[in-house]
C-alpha cells in the first residue's frame, strides 16, 4: 500500500508553500517544524490545526477558501519520486495486490497525478473523503481499511510512506511499513519521537524507494 504526497509525487514542498502562504495572508509566518507536522493528515485536519497557530481568530473553513486556490495552482507542478514509478510498475508487473492510501480527497488525488497516469495502476484508491473512513492519519484506519478492500490481512501488507503520520497509521494497523526518509534527513538525526517508531520491528527506513524494490524483486524471486 502507496502512500502519495511525499512517497510517489513530490508534493509536499508545494503544500507547505501553500499553507505557507495561507498564514502569512492571516499574520502568521509557519515555522518549518510546524509544517513538518501537517504532513501525511487530511486537508481538515491540517486546517484545525494551522488556525490554532494563527494569531487571530479564523475557522478553518476561511482559512481553506485562501490555501486551496494556491495549491490548486501549485500542485501540478509536482514530479514524480524517484524510483516511484518503477517500484509501482514492478509490483505489477508481479501480480501483487496494490492501493494507494492517502490522506487528500479524491477530487484532489485526480489533480494531482493529472501528470502521472501510472499511479492508475494501483487497483484501488483509499482516499481521505472515502464514505467508510471514520479517521485518518495518523489513526489506523486508512491502512486497515485498505487491507480490508483488497482482501488480505494488514499484518501481511507492506506499506510505503514517508510522514510520521502515515508511519504511525502503518504500524498501528500491523502493516511492515518502509519509511521513505526526507532528502534533509538521515536515520541517526531524527527527533526523539522519530525514534522512538524506528524501534519498531515491522519499521524500515531506506533513503532511496530503488531499496524497497530490489527487496520486492528479492522476495518474488524467492519464492518462485
């Protein structure tokens, strides 16, 4: 299971700018911790939250009438990860059951990959709006629900993100979660939380998606 912003498209620097620009409109300059912390959540969430650090009183709804033409604008700009659609096409080219599991809605998913027709290959899409989410990242639902849709057990999926929001989602539904690092970041200089999840034993940090997919094809080949 795929997560997409950050894992398969290079989306998250222009949501940041986004955001970015929505709360300097209201007076208030996000700093880069904070917008680290909006990655990988549904778009509400994310609003609740950015008001909260507003210097002034806005419901989230006012300040997503001012984000969301920004990023409309912005996100199709977005490239493709490296190695994302390579690990996409192998997965099937093997036959292996696939879903991407993101936090945006669907409208937005379709803007998104306008670029990007092989995210299509995925069988199925949970997205942030779907009717039979009670919750999103960084609860377990997401995931769960993806297992559920392609029929086999959360323990028995291997998931591919690169939020501590999705990570956590991940893990908590039981997925073996491979953990896409930032390019500013290295294992051994995460945050104490960071750390704590990479104490996980069904947690894998690589620095490059070329990693997973050598380890995909290593099992395949295995097991025929």
């Amino acid at each position: 299971m795929f997560d997409l912003d950050g894992l398969l498209i290079d989306t998250e620097p222009l949501h940041a700018r986004a955001w970015q620009q929505a709360a300097l409109h209201f007076g208030t300059d996000l700093e880069s911790n904070q917008l680290i912390q909006l990655q990988g959540r549904r778009r509400l969430d994310n609003a609740k939250l950015v008001c909260s650090w507003i210097n002034q009183a806005i419901t989230p709804e006012q300040l997503l009438t001012v984000r969301q033409p920004i990023a409309e604008q912005l996100l199709p700009e977005a490239k493709a990860m490296e190695g994302a659609e390579s690990l996409v096409r192998s997965a099937e080219r093997f036959g292996i059951a696939t879903a991407l599991v993101t936090s945006s809605d669907r409208a937005s998913v379709r803007h998104k990959i306008g670029n990007h027709p092989w995210v299509n290959g995925l069988q199925l899409m949970i997205c942030g709006d779907d009717y039979d989410l009670k919750a999103g990242k960084p609860a377990p639902d997401p995931f769960r629900l993806g297992a559920d849709r392609l029929k086999v057990k959360a323990e028995e999926c291997w998931a591919f993100e690169d939020s501590r929001a999705g990570c956590e989602s991940a893990l908590a539904a039981g997925c073996l979660v491979w953990r896409l690092l930032r390019t500013t970041e290295k294992a051994d200089q995460l945050e104490p939380v960071e750390h704590d999840l990479l104490q996980a034993d069904r947690l894998i940090v690589i620095s490059q998606l070329s990693e997973a997919q050598r380890s995909l094809e290593s099992v395949v080949s295995r097991d025929d």
